[in-house]
C-alpha cells in the first residue's frame, strides 16, 4: 500500500514523538478498543500514517501537499531507490 511505503518518508522517524506517538496510539487502539480489531492488520499502515498527518499543524492535507509542508521527506534514499527504480523500468 502507499501508506507502507510513506512511513520511509516520515523525517526522522526513529527520534519523531509526533510518529512515536501516532504509532502507540493506533496500537492501542487496534488492540483495546471493544475487544476487537478495528481494522485489518494489513491496514495499519494506513492508520498510522493519518494518524501522523492529522496531527500536523495543518492537518488533513493530501500526501504530496506533506512533502510541500516537510511533513513528510521526499530526500530519503528509500526514495531515491524507488525513482531508480521506476526509471529501469519505465525509461530503459
């Protein structure tokens, strides 16, 4: 899913509260509410991204719009390595 391949973009994901928290959280309630999954496993990655991005200072924004606003960073080489990736296949 995107979402997956968003959480690479997430600046400094290791030392962001802001990510850490948005991660504990989406557990939490995966885990806790109701006594039932909210979502599919496969969907916590989705979950976990919006939930990071509606907690910016300009929240609900598209996913390109973060890039703009450095909420998330599009200079990662995970990045990168897909751009190299799609050009082999596309461009070659």
């Amino acid at each position: 899913m995107l979402e997956d391949f968003l959480e690479f973009l997430v600046p400094d994901k290791d030392n962001n509260a802001l990510w850490k928290r948005a991660v504990d959280c989406t557990n939490e309630v995966q885990k806790n509410i109701e006594e039932e999954k909210r979502f599919s496993d496969i969907h916590l990655s989705k979950a976990k991204i919006h939930a990071y991005l509606a907690w910016q200072k300009d929240c609900g924004v598209p996913f390109g719009l973060s890039i703009t606003k450095k909420y998330l960073q599009a200079d990662n080489p995970r990045c990168q390595d897909f751009i190299d990736w799609l050009n082999r296949l596309f461009v070659a």
